[in-house]
C-alpha cells in the first residue's frame, strides 16, 4: 500500500488487518507511525528497489499516494504534480505487473468531472474535463491503472471524519466559533464520503474482484451545502441556521481584502475561498453500491462529523 501513513490509509490498514491481511505500507519517512498490525517499507514511488519489495509476492495493491490538490498552486507546481501522481503510478503499476499481482486498486477523485454547474450528476459513463492540475494528473494516472489487469479505479468524493483535514474541517470550525453568515444561496450540490466508508470500499477491492473497473465513491447521496451545514451546527450543538448572503459582492471584498494583505505580507482567504463554498459538486455514487457489496455505513451527515469532533 501506498499513502498508509496520509488521510484515508490509516483506516484502510486497519480494515485491512481486521480482515486477516498482511498489510505492507510503503513509506518515506522511516519514523512516522504506522497502523498496528503493518509492516514498513522504507522508500518513495520514485524507488523502484522498494516498489518491487512492496509489490513482491503481494495480492493487491492499494495506492493512495498523491500530491494532493492545493488552491491556487504555482506554476512550479506542474511538474511535481505529473512526478508524483503520473510517474509514481506509472513505476508502481510496472512493479506490480512484474510481480503479478492479481488487484491494483487506485484512489482517484470526483474532480476529474470538473464543475457540475447544475446538471444532473456526474456518472462513470460520463465525459471527464479536469481543471486543476491534481484533477488533470489524476486523470491521466487513471489511463495508467486501466491498462492492467485487475486494475480498479475508485473516484473519491470529498472525505470526511476523523484524521481529516482541509476546508471542511475548517468550516466545521468556524461554524463552532458562531459563524453564522455564509456567501451563495446554500443550494448547491456536495457529494461526500466518510473515511471508514472510503476504507471499505478500498478494503473491498483490494480482496475481491469487482464486475467493473471504475466507479464513483460516495456515501450514495448527494446534498445541498446547507444540509451539510446544519449537520456541522448539529454536531458542535449550534443553532442550524445561517444567513446566506449574495456572493459576487462577498466574492470582490475577499479579493480586495487578500490583495492588501499581500501587500503587507499577510496570507488571507481570497476569492477562491468564495468560490469553494458556492461550487456544485454533484456525483452519482450508486454504481458501486448496486454492483458490490459496499454498503455505506455512515448516512446520518450529524454523526459524521461527530465523529470528527471526537477524533484528535
């Protein structure tokens, strides 16, 4: 496994493990912690040596590894994003075919689609039009895994729970801190999955081969952004209700106000932070529910990030 040390791979190893697997982890820090129950390989996806030590003898793997999406990267930022999430696949799917490993299961993401801008929700069937540069190179990462056999793609939904960090976490927050004004109408779309969920679906086709070799991972719905909302005010006992306010006005203000503290050396929100909370993310989950036995577990939004809230 790669990526067993980031977000979702704790949870997959010990699905894993809990499931009688022997569980290898490749990882470039020799002293991060893993999982109980994991044995450690020392290296990177640019290590062929560790890759084929990883991959010898093994079942299936699972590779979760990535350089994941930033906001606004830089323009430097292109060639490491093809590196490490085309290159580092590339290298792992060749040791894996060398050593004839029957399963590669590869974490991709709902971004590939691009915006849904209001229409109905993505589906596997449907044309992907990637935008930034992590969505673009895991596009390509995926062609790579298609090519093998055994190859499965799950296209992950925005992750949610405990170990999880990122721009819900931060909502969640400041939501907790009263917040109680948001930019947009609330009625746009989010596809969501918690992490166990993601780790049993991962589980799942790391040990058994599944009809198709592509599908969407969610939690098998989708929701507007207030209900994802009063959920988080649920689960940190606030009052669930916000004042959503237009969001161009709100949109130009944050770029003004990130413009002058750049100008003073400060690093605030700016426009795009706007336009991640009104973006439409709406994607069909259901083919991997309706082909396999993957059952999410954790329907009640809530609980979910309950969950969260009791995590370290």
């Amino acid at each position: 496994m790669t990526g067993g040390t980031g977000a979702v791979g704790p949870a997959v190893v010990r699905r894993l493990v809990a499931g009688g697997a022997d569980v290898r982890v490749l990882t470039r820090d020799a002293a991060a912690p893993l999982p109980a129950g994991a044995e450690r390989v020392a290296g990177s996806l640019a290590d062929a040596d560790a890759l084929a030590r990883g991959a010898d003898g093994a079942d299936a793997v699972v590779h979760l590894a990535a350089l994941l999406h930033v906001v606004d990267p830089p323009p430097e930022l292109a060639d490491e994003y093809a590196r490490v999430n085309v290159g580092g696949t590339e290298r792992l799917a060749a040791a894996a075919e060398r050593a004839g490993v029957a399963r590669f299961a590869f974490a991709s993401t709902i971004n590939v689609y691009g915006p849904s801008a209001g229409r109905a929700p993505w589906t596997e069937a449907d044309p992907t039009a990637p935008e930034t540069p992590y969505a673009r190179t895991k596009r390509e990462a995926e062609g790579i895994v298609a090519d093998l056999a055994g190859g499965v793609v799950l296209r992950l939904a925005a992750v949610y729970g405990p170990g999880m960090r990122g721009n819900y976490r931060q909502l969640l927050g400041a939501l907790r801190r009263g917040l109680r004004v948001l930019p947009g109408t609330g009625q746009n779309r989010r596809t969501l999955v918690h992490v166990e969920d993601a780790a049993a679906a991962f589980a799942l086709a790391a040990t058994t081969p599944l009809p198709s070799a592509l599908y969407n991972l969610t939690d098998g719905r989708v929701w507007t952004f207030n209900a994802v909302v009063r959920a988080m005010q649920q689960a940190v006992d606030r009052r669930p209700s916000v004042l959503y306010v237009p969001a161009p006005p709100v949109r130009a203000a944050a770029a003004a106000a990130s413009a002058v503290a750049a100008r003073l050396g400060r690093d605030v929100p700016g426009a795009s932070a706007v336009d991640k909370i009104t973006e439409d993310v709406a994607v069909d989950g259901r083919r991997l529910i309706d082909e396999t036995t993957y059952r999410p577990a954790h329907a009640d939004l809530r609980a979910g990030w309950a969950t969260l809230l009791s995590a370290p």
